[in-house]
C-alpha cells in the first residue's frame, strides 16, 4: 500500500505549493533574457536563411563551368 502513501505525500506537497503561489501576484517583471531569446532567434533564421538561399544562387551563377555560347546548338 505504498501508492496511498504516496499520493497523501504528493497531494501535501501540493496543496504547500499552491498555498505559496497563491499570496504572490501575477505580474510579469517585464522582458528578460530568455524572451528575447525566444523572439530574436526565429527573426535571425528568417533573415538569414533566404539570404543565404540568395548567396548560394548567386555564387552558383557566378561560377557554373557550363556556360552557353553562340556555338552551342541549343543556345537562342
């Protein structure tokens, strides 16, 4: 029967907490530093991933070996 015991312990344990978290008020204590966090890593990767989709295009342009000339048949 350890289970009941258990749980009685865990149910005080609680029942503590929530006493404690009940006389604190609920305001927040303005931004800190995983907030920001939080906000300023998904505006970097949206940033910086097409700008480096646009890098990786522009230097595969830059410098494809194959280039068409007016002697190529398929050139227009």
């Amino acid at each position: 029967m350890t289970g009941t015991r258990t749980h009685r312990i865990a149910a005080r344990l609680n029942r503590r907490r929530y006493a404690v978290l009940v006389d604190r008020p609920l305001e927040s204590t303005g931004p800190q530093t995983a907030g920001v966090v939080t906000a300023g890593v998904p505006l970097l990767l949206t940033v910086g991933v097409p700008a480096l989709a646009g890098l990786g295009c522009r230097l595969l342009v830059a410098y494809t070996p194959f280039r068409m000339s007016r002697s190529c048949p398929g050139w227009r």
